[in-house]
C-alpha cells in the first residue's frame, strides 16, 4: 500500500515539483470558488431554473449563471474555477469578490492563487480603515512608548507610555503632521533638520505615490510646501527611507532629558494600511551601540 509521502514523491520524481505545485494552487483556488458559489441562491438573481451549466456541489449558482449576473464572457467563470485564467482580468477577479462576498482573508487568497501576489486593493475600501482591537493588548504589553498609527499617520491607539514624550503630556492627532510642522518637535527631536526631518519626508513622497487620491494626504503636502522650514527638504528629496524601522535618532525627552530613540515598526497582516510603532528611549549623550541584525538559526546549527 503506498503511503501519502510515497505518492507525493512519485508524483514529484514523474511529473517534476512545480508541476505538483501548481496542480496544487489551481486545486485550492477550485475549492474556494466552488464553496462561495454553491451559497449563492439562484432565486435571488432571477433565476427560476438551471440552465445548461455545472452546479457547485450543495447547490449555488451555475458557472454559466455567474457569467450572465457579471456580464462576463461565457466560460469565464469555468476558467478562473478550473486554473485556466492564472492571470484574471482584474474586473473578473473583484466581480467575483463582490458576487461572492469574499472577506478579507479570501480576496487576498484570490490573487495569490491567480496572480501570485496580494491584492492591489482593498475589496471593500471601508474595512480596510479597520484593525482588530487585540492591537490595544499588544500596545498595552509594551514597557516602552508605543502606538497604532494608519497610512496617514493619523493616531489610532497608544499605551500609557506614548504621552510622555510629548511636552505636557499631549498627544498630537497626527505624528508625521507634529514631526514636520510643530515648532515642539523641532527642539524635541535632536538635530531636527538633519536627523529627523530628512529622513521623514520622504515617508510622505511615498505615501503620496501610494494613495494618489488621499485627500488629507494631498492637503498634508500642502501645508509641508507652505511651511518655510519643512518645504526646502521635502523638496530637496534627501536621503530615501520610506520606513524609519531600526532608526536610532537624537531625541530630548520632555521627562528624561537628552538621549536616543530608536523605532521599530510592524505591520499587522490583517491591514497593511496600519503600522505599530515602538519608540526606545535611552538616556545620555553616547549613541547606543548597535546590535548585529536578527536571522533564522539554519537547522543543525
């Protein structure tokens, strides 16, 4: 009796790894969209019949059926189901989203298993404003200054230590808005005009390129090229760090006095528009010295 790993190597020996692969990826791809389609009701969109066509096991809509609800081509649908279409027409691939209501999770599934990357946008624009409020116990475990902060650097969530590096204890609306244009983060952030300020405009560059049609994005530019200090480097386009992520830059604490930050950033996978950011402080006028970087032990070793 041959056993699953026997099998799998004979098809691997005969029919080459990447071959099984794929065969893989297309079978997973079927089964997502034959799943969402046997939950659709036929009734529902007018139909008081099958006509010619596969059903999805459990009942659903037929391939031909999903084809006429989204004006596709007949056979679409067959296609995209069966791997045939690897690189789907992005027009089919939301049509199919939205027919099928696919969450988060299965739209991302979508294009990694036809194009074999993430999405090149939110399937609903709204829920992408959205983060799951475990983020405030992330947050809350952190012994230093830490906080949630969206595409925009607009202030999403902090911990109780986040406070204390701002004069009087207020928390700014918007980071990148303070790091640039407030006259406190000037003194605050060390060497402002070429620790800090260089190295953060260019954060807006892409941020700007990211979301073309952000509209506070659009008018955060502005109000950087309207101020005389921060326009001459947003302008002059300095040294290119679209993430301050291992950064360690000159910082006086409101509270402690002179020292160094240094930021480590994540992004939660269920959004990429949101960025955690942990703030170091260490105190004294020597640089901290920096720590080899991290990486996977090899087995064996």
């Amino acid at each position: 009796m041959t056993t699953n790993k026997s099998a799998m190597m004979w098809l691997i020996n005969h029919l080459g790894e990447n071959n099984v692969e794929q065969s893989a990826l297309k079978e997973a791809l079927r089964i997502l969209l034959q799943r969402r389609r046997s939950e659709l009701n036929p009734t529902a969109y007018g139909f008081t019949r099958a006509p010619q066509g596969r059903r999805a096991a459990g009942g659903g809509l037929t391939q031909p059926q999903v084809d006429d609800i989204l004006g596709f081509g007949r056979g679409t649908c067959e296609r995209l189901e069966n791997g045939r279409l690897p690189n789907a027409p992005e027009h089919v691939l939301k049509g199919i989203g939205e027919l099928y209501d696919l969450n988060h999770h299965e739209w991302v599934w979508l294009w990694r298993m036809t194009w074999r990357r993430d999405p090149p946008f939110p399937l609903r624009p709204d829920t992408d404003e959205e983060i799951p409020a475990s983020w405030l116990r992330v947050l809350d475990g952190q012994p230093h200054a830490a906080y949630l902060t969206n595409h925009r650097w607009e202030v999403v969530a902090y911990n109780r230590h986040f406070p204390s590096i701002f004069p009087g204890r207020r928390v700014p609306p918007n980071t990148m808005e303070w790091m640039l244009l407030s006259p406190d983060a000037r003194y605050i952030l060390g060497d402002w005009a070429n620790s800090w300020a260089p190295f953060v405009a260019p954060h807006v560059w892409a941020a700007r390129a990211a979301h073309p049609k952000d509209e506070y994005l659009a008018a955060l530019e502005q109000r950087i090229l309207a101020d005389e200090e921060a326009s001459p480097i947003y302008q002059d386009f300095g040294p290119i760090y679209v993430h301050p992520d291992g950064a360690c830059r000159p910082f006086i604490h409101p509270e402690e006095g002179v020292g160094w930050m240094t930021l480590c950033t994540s992004v939660p996978r269920s959004s990429d528009r949101f960025v955690t950011m942990l703030m170091i402080f260490d105190p004294g006028e020597e640089r901290p010295k920096p720590l080899p970087p991290l990486r996977a032990r090899h087995l064996g070793t």
